[in-house]
C-alpha cells in the first residue's frame, strides 16, 4: 500500500501522526515512515494505522457547527482527494480491500455531513 495514500487518508481525517500512532498501538516514527514509503511495518500493522485512521468515521461533524465555512471546504477537498487515492488503490487492488471499502465509506459519509453543514448555513443565509 502506498505511503501517499496513507497520509492523504491521515490529513483528511484531520489528525496528526502522534494521534494515528497511539490509535493504532505503534510510535509515531512508524507512522512517518509508512507514509514516507521507507517501509518497516508489516502488513498488520499496516492495516492497523488505516483502522486508526477511519475506526469512527464522522466523529468529526459534531464540531462542524463551530468550523468555518473555509475550513469545511478544505476538509470537503482533502475528503475528494482522499477519495480518489481509495478508488485508485482499490482498483490496483493495493492493501487489504475491506478495510479499503470501509474508509471509501466513511469518506463518502463524512463528504455528505459536511455539504448538508454548508447547505444549512446557505439556506439560513438566503432567509435572512
């Protein structure tokens, strides 16, 4: 599995590597090195950090009242390329597929929870 595809799942989900590292049990040198591609972690572990990474996919939109607008686009855009990244490693079939199918998942819904943010501060903007 690709390191890049790692740290774009990471920077979409809004944490750090210290946060993926205590989640997933490991130290956060790992972490750096597995999405600097420099390898050292098994397959189970790397599975591991991509659990950590999604393992409460959404957590994030009961703090999306208090986010701005731009903030909330630049997630929506981390979230698409994110995305793109799952989609092509699932079509090169990189990395376990379930797990894969669960974070592809967890963006689409979390994408979803931050356009109906957005939609509900248009409407309100429209009624004022």
């Amino acid at each position: 599995m690709s390191g890049r595809l790692i740290r774009v799942l990471r920077e979409a989900a809004l944490l750090t590597q210290q946060e993926v590292a205590e989640r997933a049990g490991v130290n956060q040198t790992l972490v750096s090195m597995v999405e600097c591609g420099k390898g050292g972690a098994s397959p189970e572990t790397v599975k591991r950090i991509l659990t950590a990474i999604w393992q409460a996919p959404g957590a994030e939109a009961s703090t999306d009242q208090t986010r701005s607008t731009a903030e909330l686009h630049a997630e929506f855009d981390a979230c698409f390329d994110a995305f793109r990244a799952v989609t092509e490693a699932l079509q090169n079939r990189e990395g376990d597929p379930d797990v894969l199918r669960r974070i592809h998942d967890g963006l689409i819904e979390r994408a979803k929870q931050i356009g109906q943010t957005i939609d509900q501060r248009l409407a309100a903007r429209q009624v004022h």
